[in-house]
C-alpha cells in the first residue's frame, strides 16, 4: 500500500513541487491551502505524475479546527497517515523598529509557528501508529539572526525549539522529525509576504541568483525519505549550521548583514 502524505500550503512554490515529487512515488496525497482551485489543478497534476490518489481541502492552517478536519478527512478518505509536511508559511521583510503594528508579529507567528503546532496535534497519533514522519519547513533565518526577519526569524526559530524538542518524545514510538531550513528560494512566497506596513511586498527574488522551488523539493524529498534530522540547501546554510558556535560574534553579524543586503529582489 503507498504512503499516505499530507502537505499544506501545496497550492504554489515548493508545496506545489513536492506534491509532485511524492506523486512520482506513487503516494497518496492530501494537498491543503486556501486557493481550492489551484489545489484541484494540482490534484490533476498529481495523478498524471503517478499518485495513487489526491485530495484537495481546503484548509486556514491557522484556525485548530481547520487542521483537525484536514487530518480527520484523511484518515476517512486514506485509512492513515504517513508522513506530514507542515509546509504553509509567510514572509516578512521589515526591521523591527519600521513595524508599524507590533501586533503583525502574531499574524507571522500563527502561519510559521502555531499551524505547525495544530497539524502536529491532530496528526502525531495517526503518525505514531505508523511510525511515520514529522516533516516542517522553516528557514535558514530559523538558524541564524538575519537583519529585516526579526519577526520572521523569530517564528523560524519558535519551531525549531519545537521540533527539537518534540524528535526526543516521539522517537521510542518510531516517528522521525525533519526540519528544512531552505536558503532563499524563488516562489510567489516574496510577493504575498508583508512589509513593515503590514501590506503586501509585491516583490520577487532575482530566478537567475537563486534556487527554484522544484530543486529545494527535490532535496527535501531526498532527505524524508532518508529520514534526515535537518535539511539544508546551500553551501551557505551548511556552513551556518556548522560553525556558526565558532565564528566570533561580531564577525557572524557582519558576514549575515553583508549578505542580507546583497538579496537581489525584483517588482512584481
């Protein structure tokens, strides 16, 4: 019987390109996001690839209930659960002292941080008697500090503690935790994401300078499925995570801001 996955946020970027990573597996898919036609669109898609079978909900990760029905919908339809992505997310773009509403904060809180802590909730038995897997998609920002994602860092590194924390209960049940902390990769994420006004960005990320969404899902498919602790995309990222304890302080900072302020954006 194939494996049975949940993705939220699948309607576009790198939800969208691991469904389709998972469809090539012959899985079945639960794909949830707001935009319910995209999400059929996918479903399509999904099965033309291969999937045994793919649901389209529409789901509001940020509201419990949503994600209780997005895991109850899945276990009727699919019998169980293997393997849950908890993918959705906001960006924000914005020193902390340009916010023009600190309350913002709770909004990037409650799409990066609390949906995953929902999802979990409602999915950890189903994924415990399947010694399933715990997959969430966070940042490089959830690493390291990065100037103009304070918010957004913060909500990063919320689940970090999260999961690390969370892979030490669950491992004598067998379920594994993966966290992928992707550097900057191109999708629509830049142009809905929020500026210090709370408005949208509109922008985009230079395609030339940065990785696609279907080759970050590609590598984080690769490392699910080999049930890897931490995801990392770039030679970047890898050096962060493996000597950042080591690297003075005040060099770190600069290194960070240096390449903060070398992001290449684009208007929409």
């Amino acid at each position: 019987m194939s494996i049975v996955v949940i993705i939220t946020g699948a309607s576009e970027g790198i939800g969208r390109a691991l469904a389709k990573c998972f469809a090539r597996d012959g899985a079945r898919l639960v794909l949830a996001a707001r935009n319910e036609e995209r999400l059929r669109e996918l479903t399509v898609e999904c099965k033309a690839l291969g999937a045994a079978g793919a649901l389209a909900l529409k789901v509001d990760v940020t509201r419990s209930e949503d994600c209780r029905m997005m895991v109850e919908r899945t276990i009727a339809e699919f019998g169980q659960l293997d393997i849950l992505v908890n993918n959705a997310g906001i960006t924000m773009w914005a020193k902390f002292s340009d916010m023009t509403d600190p309350s913002l904060a709770s909004k990037v809180m409650d799409v990066n941080f609390m949906s995953s802590v929902y999802g979990t909730y409602f999915a950890l038995p189903h994924l415990i008697k399947t010694r399933g897997r715990l997959v969430v998609v966070s940042s490089l920002a959830g690493l390291i500090g990065v100037p103009g994602h304070s918010v957004y860092g913060a909500s990063k590194h919320a689940l970090h503690g999260f999961i690390n924390s969370l892979r030490i209960e669950v491992a004598p049940a067998g379920v594994s935790c993966t966290i992928v902390a992707p550097d900057f990769v191109v999708t629509e994420i830049h142009d809905r994401g929020l500026a210090a006004d709370g408005k949208k960005m509109g922008r985009r990320l230079d395609p030339k300078r940065y990785m696609s969404a279907e080759t970050c899902a590609e590598l984080i498919h690769s490392g699910v499925m080999a049930r890897k602790r931490l995801v990392l995309t770039s030679l970047r990222g890898h050096l962060a995570a493996r000597f950042r304890d080591w690297i003075p302080n005040w060099i770190a900072d600069r290194l960070v801001s240096r390449h903060a302020k070398g992001s290449t954006m684009l208007n929409s």
